[in-house]
C-alpha cells in the first residue's frame, strides 16, 4: 500500500503539494483541506502523500548502496581471512562504534544537504551493519565441503563467491535489508527534522514535523499527520522483515 501511495501520489493527493495559499495559511481543517494547511498555505494532506516518494527513495536506494558496498566488505573479509580480515572488519568495527545519527551528520557536514547525497551518508551509515551480517556466513561457508571440492577442481575465486557464497548469505542480507530500510527512513527523517535533508520546498517528513511543532495547539496535523505517516511505515517494513524471516528460515518454518 505504501509503495503504492508513492506511485500514484499525483492522483491520490488532491492539490500539488507547492501551491501555496499565503492568504488561508493555518486555516483550520475543512472538507478541501481535510489535515488543514501549513504556514505557507500549502496543503498538509498532499504534502504527506508525496513525502511518502522520499522516504522509499531514500529507504530503497541507500540500503541498496549500503548493501552493496557492506556485502562485498564481509564476503572479501570473511572468504579472503588474514591481513585484508583484519583491515576491513577493524575498519568496520571503527564505523560501528559512531551512533548512526552521527555518522550521518559527518558526512552530510562534508557534502553538504541533498537528496543523493543523503542518500549515499545513509547507505555508508548501514554498509558496517551489512558487512557483520555477510562476514560470519561467509566464514561458515567458505570451509564447506562443496566449496572445497569446487576449489579442488580448479574453480576461481569470483566464480565462487558468485555461485557458492553470495546465494547462502543471501537471505539473511534480504531478511535485515528490509529492517534497515525502516531505519533508513527513520534516520531520514531525523537528518530532515535537523535541517540537513532535502531542501525545501520538496516535502519530506521530517521537514514537516519540524515546521509543524510550533503550530500543534491551532494545526496539530501539521506535525502529527507525517509523523502517523513515519510510524506506519516504519511499522510496514519491519512487518515485512519478520515475514520474509519466517520465510526463509528453515528452522522458523519448522
């Protein structure tokens, strides 16, 4: 459902969510406005439909940067083991050892606002967490006896990784990358509620929740409507982890 209010955002919402109506701005909620308007007379409701397009941007394309790049960490560390191990987990473990919040803010502090750039301070922020997640199989896997007999018989290294290894830590990385996708969001709209998200004016969550605070006793969905929308997405994809966990592993089916 969430996926598709992003998509059809320019038919569910019902006015563009730029429109700006400085003259009715704060006026209560009524049957055009049902969730009421901002300060800037723009309305509440379609700005929190088309939020909904950069919390899924943000959530997909920075697990995907994440997963790529912490995945090829823990698979090179664990298959590989001696002095790159050593280099590429200790590196991880100093990554680790930053709140995600702060992590984020560093980078971001570096690039500078913006919807990519936040995108890739995400993604570096989950990268530590994927590489854990894809070291310890990778370890248990490479010393199986499938992988031996196919190194005996002369079968490379890529071609193992990309045959052998990568399929048996796959569903584990599928599993905790629909988690991280609900952090992601979460951290998003964190970045954006400090003022290091999107510019303005694209609407984002965070950015709403800011603006709204001051403006809860006369708009209250101002700030409670993207926040009811953060919750349940978050809610949605952690959901969807626990279902894909159930589905994938052997011993919860049993």
């Amino acid at each position: 459902i969430i996926v598709f209010i992003a998509i059809a955002a320019p038919i569910l919402a019902p006015y563009d969510p730029l429109d700006q109506s400085v003259s009715s701005r704060l006026d209560p909620p009524s049957r055009e406005h049902p969730m009421g308007l901002d300060d800037k007379g723009r309305d509440i409701l379609s700005r929190v439909i088309y939020g909904t397009r950069i919390a899924l941007m943000v959530g997909f394309f920075s697990v995907l940067v994440g997963g790529a790049l912490g995945t090829a960490i823990g698979v090179a560390a664990g298959y590989f083991g001696g002095k790159i191990d050593s280099a590429l987990m200790r590196l991880t473990d100093v990554m680790l050892a930053f709140p995600d919040l702060i992590t984020g803010l560093l980078v971001l502090a570096v690039l500078g606002p913006g919807l990519w750039k936040m995108i890739f301070a995400i993604g570096l922020t989950i990268a530590p967490r994927f590489a854990r997640i894809a070291y310890g199989p990778t370890l248990a896997i490479k010393g199986k006896e499938f992988v031996e007999a196919a190194r005996s018989i002369g079968v490379r290294d890529a071609r193992l990784l990309r045959v052998h290894i990568l399929p048996n830590v796959g569903g584990d990385l599928l599993v905790f990358g629909s988690l991280w996708t609900a952090s992601a969001i979460r951290l998003e709209a964190s970045l954006s509620f400090i003022g290091l998200g999107v510019a303005p004016p694209t609407p984002t969550w965070g950015q709403m929740i800011r603006e709204g605070t001051i403006h809860l006793t006369t708009v209250p969905m101002y700030s409670l409507g993207p926040g009811l929308a953060l919750l349940l997405t978050v809610f949605a994809f952690n959901l969807v982890g626990d279902g894909l966990r159930d589905v994938l592993d052997p011993k919860a089916r049993a």
